[in-house]
C-alpha cells in the first residue's frame, strides 16, 4: 500500500523515473506501458481499495484522507498520469 501512496505522491510532483535505475533493475518497459499495468492491476483487484486502505490507516492520523485516497485511486492515478506524463 505504501508504495501506492509514494508512486501518486512523485506522479504529483511530476518525477520521471530514473532511465539508470530502471535499466538496472531490468526494466526495459516505456512508461507509458509501466502505467497501463499499474491501471490494470487496480482495475482488476476487486479488493485493491480495501487493502490499500488497511495498510496506510496506520501511517496517518486522518482516517479520512487514506478513505478517500483508497476509493479514488484509480482516477487520482489517471489524473495525474495525464496531467503530469501526458500519458
């Protein structure tokens, strides 16, 4: 979960991904195609809301905020996935 939250956390502030990392990590994917596998697991994990939620409810003090980031990941994702990549 934390890693959902960190991934919309650097979409928002426009980070690209380092190309030296993911080459040495083995990853030879575009971004484009990376994004629409993230976007896929979402949509096709019944259950991504509620386990996205039950494991950022204990980082934060606003159970408010992780319901809200859990119900509305896939179009906050989406969002800025067009907003800040043009993707």
């Amino acid at each position: 979960g934390r890693d959902f939250y960190d991934l919309i956390w650097y979409m928002e502030q426009g980070i690209i991904p380092d190309p030296i990392m993911l080459e040495k990590k083995e990853i030879k994917k575009p971004l484009k195609e990376i994004f629409d596998e993230i976007e896929s697991f979402v949509v096709n994990n019944k259950n991504f809301a509620k386990g996205l939620a039950s494991d950022l409810r204990p980082l934060f003090v606003s159970g408010g905020f992780v319901d809200v980031l859990s119900k509305n990941f896939l179009e906050i994702f989406q969002r800025a996935r067009k907003d800040k990549y043009n993707l």
